[in-house]
C-alpha cells in the first residue's frame, strides 16, 4: 500500500493496480498486520460464508482462496497442501486450528 501511495504522489496518477496484493489479505488498505490466528480466523469465515452462499457449487472452487491465507509461517506449505484437499468449511476450521 506504500508503494502505491508513494507512486501516486510521484507520479501524479489517478490510481494504481493493486492484483494479487489483496489476495488472502483483506488488510490491505489498512495499517494494521493481522496475526497468523486473525488470518486463520478469517479464512474458516470466508469459507463458511462461500458455503453459505454457494451450495450448489462445489466446495473445491474455494480452496485457491484458502491458499492464500496461508503464507510467512513455519509450517505454511504443508497447511496449503491440507486446505487443498479440504471439502467443507468443518475441515478447514479442523485443520486451521491444529496449527
């Protein structure tokens, strides 16, 4: 997000594109650096609110969304080879606080 600031100001644009900045990282626009537990947190409820609001779409079609809550720990690819294989938003809860 600083660097988008700083080349607007620079540059004098009237917007930057951001792309895959934003994925899995919903702070994005804002200042604060979420924990490894709020990015958990958020991922198990946007996993619930696809199912809740895509039930007649398969549940794999979430799981490229998931990946990306899952970067920057120890431990990050083998959680990212899980959610991979998950089914249901119970699973991703199951397997995100195991962690």
């Amino acid at each position: 997000m600083e660097d988008a600031k700083t080349k607007i100001k620079t540059y004098g644009v009237d917007g930057v594109l951001v792309g895959r900045s934003t994925m899995g990282n919903p702070w994005f626009f804002g200042k604060h650096e979420p924990t490894q537990e709020e990015r958990f947190q958020v991922a198990i409820e946007h996993s619930r609110y696809f199912e809740e609001k895509h039930m007649d779409h398969a549940f794999f079609a979430m799981r490229k969304h998931l990946s990306w809550y899952c970067r920057g720990f120890d431990g990050a690819r083998e959680t990212r080879v899980k959610l991979m294989q998950s089914n249901s938003s119970d699973e991703v809860e199951a397997i995100l606080l195991q962690k």
